[in-house]
C-alpha cells in the first residue's frame, strides 16, 4: 500500500513540476516565446510578490527599531503625534502589521515612497505627519500607518474574493494609471500597490513630472534589500526549516526547492534535529484553468493553502495520513503554502497535485529536453 501510494505522489508531484516547467516555458520564463517579454517593463513584473505581501511576521519591534535606526530615521524611537500622544513607530508598524497580515517591509516602503520616513532624521511638518502615508485624507502619524496597512489588506482580499480591487485594478490585466503608463500587475500585490496609487510615476514614463508613484515604493523595496531575501523564482518553494514544532522565530535555515517529496529517515540537516521541527514552505505554481485535487501526505501535521485559503488542515501527531482537497482555479500563478512539523518518529511530508483533466498532447507534442521519460497519461 505504501509503495502504491508513494508512486501515486510522486508520479502528482511530477505531474505538477511538469506542468509547471512546461508553463514556465509557455509562460515566456525560461525561453521567451516573446521576445518582448524578457525585456518587460519593471512595474510588470512580480517585484512584489503575493508571499512578500503576506509576510506578516518578517520583522518584529526590535528589528523594525534597528532597521530605522541604520537610517538614523527619526521615526526609531518613541515621539509625539499631532494630536500630542506619545507613539512608537516600530511598536505600531510591528502590531499593525500582524493585525492586517501585511509585511512591515512594505509599511516601511511605503513609509518611505510617501514621505522618506526611514531616511528622514528630522521631525517633519505637522502636515506631512498627518498625510504620514498618503492614505485616504489627513489624520495622525499613528492612524495613518494603520490606514496603510488597512488599505493594502483590504486590496488584497479583493483581489482574492473578486478578482479585482474595486477602482478595477486586476492581476493580468492592462489598466492605464492617471499619468499614462498602461501596467498589468503580475500579482495581486502589485495590482493593490497600484490600486494604492494609481500612478507610476515619472521615472517608469509617467507624464506628471512632479508624481513619483508606484516607482517610488518599487525604489525602496530594492534600496532596502527587501526584495531579496523571500523569492525564489515561480515554479519553486521557498522553504523554512525551523528547529521547532511551532515555526516561531527565525528559520535555522531557508532555501529554494522545486517540489515538497519528503520522507526524512532522520534530520533535514542544516542543523535541524531528527524530532521537533517545523517547515514553512512558500511558493507561486502555474496552474492551466482547471479542476485540481491537491494531495498531502504526512507525519505528522500539515495544513495546505491555496491563494491564502486553509484547503487541508491536519494539524495533529499522525502516522503517515493522506488528504485530499479540490480546488478550481484560473489560469495563471497561485500562491501554494504549506506548514509542517515533525513531533518524533518517522517524518513524512509530500504534497502534489492533480488535474481533473489532462490533455496529454501537450506534453507529447514539445519538446522538453531532459524532460523524464516516464511522463504517463494517467486519466
Ligand atoms: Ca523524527
Ligand atoms: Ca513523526
């Protein structure tokens, strides 16, 4: 039974990487079909990424405070509001960002696009404290970041529930922003950052010299070396080790993996124990529209995610145990999340998918090089 089923894995997990490559492929990623496509406009790209969005917990207080600190940033330490309140900037970006989901990287990009609160030493005027982050009309310091943060969520769960943010910004979507330039967002982040700010900005060819834009969060994003640490390119995870049961605190170590196809006789290594750990694995997959089963297997627990939503929740010391979940999506990239922890024992974790229908064509007709043999047409 076991060897059955551990063919039947793998043989969805290669159907899935397959599948993935061969989009890749399609998509113009790995040998542009499009020429024009490896030289696409930077605000086309996924330079923010959904995962990157979502990164909640990426930092906390004191990292923040250290973080503005490197800037000598007057907003490190604790000051007053323009209402006469006493706030803590890195205390409210840190709480806001675990209330709203939304990475305090990006508070803090947008903290800088909007008024170059990082790099800014000196205390601003009452007015640009006010209008802090450029959100919705003038309020405090404290409420703006808190709008920021509120805003951004509230796009992205738009996206997720609509496909669209309500002043129609979509992912794969043209739309022209107010100073000219015609953007389609490669993710939802991306659409909510120009659903944020509807321009992009003179130095990405907007045609209002004084509007800095989008451009403008994508320049700090980069300054600061956010962009880097999270992504791994489409197709693959990004994977935490954590030497614990609970994913807390920072991973032991992180890397890229193309697939999730474990079965750990002991330790992952890396400095991972045999017993009492955890894994975080992130990823954004290219998926044809269709019906698919997603299929996890573990010891012990394991919880699934597909564009943010539980799909598979199994959370609990098990012997290896086999779940199923269907999901309809829409062609293009989505956002595969898994969590994982080994309490003692064996350690088993593998998750794969399925298309409802495959039309095995596809595959016979191109021309993969080094692509396996044992590719079958299963259904
Ligand atoms: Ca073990
Ligand atoms: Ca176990």
């Amino acid at each position: 039974m076991r060897t059955k089923f551990t063919k039947s894995i793998l043989r969805h997990i290669v159907i899935g990487i397959v599948l993935s490559v061969l989009n890749l492929l399609l998509a113009g990623n790995l040998m542009p079909a499009n020429p024009a496509s490896a030289q696409q406009p930077v605000y086309n790209t996924a330079f923010l990424t959904d995962a990157q969005l979502e990164n909640y917990n990426s930092m906390n207080t004191d990292q923040i405070r250290t973080f503005l600190s490197s800037y000598n940033s007057y907003f490190r330490q604790p000051i007053q509001d323009v209402d006469g309140q006493t706030f803590d900037p890195p205390a409210v970006i840190a709480q806001t960002a675990i209330q709203y989901r939304v990475n305090p990287k990006v508070i803090l990009a947008t903290l800088e696009k909007e008024s170059n609160g990082v790099t800014r030493t000196t205390r601003p005027s009452d007015n640009t404290m006010r209008f802090l982050m450029g959100c919705v009309s003038p309020s405090t310091a404290r409420q703006q970041i808190t709008c920021a943060a509120e805003r951004l969520r509230a796009y992205h769960d738009q996206l997720t529930n609509t496909g669209s943010t309500v002043s129609g910004w979509q992912v794969g979507v043209p739309k022209t922003t107010q100073d000219g330039v015609t953007v389609t967002p490669a993710t939802k982040a991306v659409a909510g950052q120009f659903a944020y700010t509807p321009y992009a900005g003179v130095r990405w060819g907007g045609n209002q010299p004084s509007v800095g834009g989008v451009f403008l969060f994508y320049h700090a994003w980069s300054r600061f070396g956010f962009g880097n640490s999270t992504s791994c390119a489409a197709g693959q995870y990004r994977a935490e080790y954590y030497n614990d049961r609970s994913l807390s605190g920072s991973p032991t170590f992180t890397r890229c993996e193309g697939s999730i196809n474990y079965d750990w006789g002991g330790s992952p290594g890396n400095g991972v124990g045999d017993d009492n750990f955890s894994v975080r694995w992130t990823g954004r997959h290219y998926f044809r529209k269709g019906n698919y089963t997603f299929i996890a297997r573990a010891d012990d627990g394991i919880r699934v995610w597909v564009d943010g939503s539980l799909i598979i929740d199994a959370w609990r010391d098990q012997a290896p145990t086999e779940y199923r979940a269907k999901r309809s999506l829409s062609a293009g990239e989505h956002e595969i999340k898994v969590e994982f922890y080994e309490n003692s024992g064996g350690a088993v974790a593998q998750v794969g998918w399925e298309q409802a229908s495959i039309t095995c064509p596809i595959y016979r007709n191109r021309s993969l090089s080094g692509s396996p043999t044992f590719m079958q047409c299963e259904n």
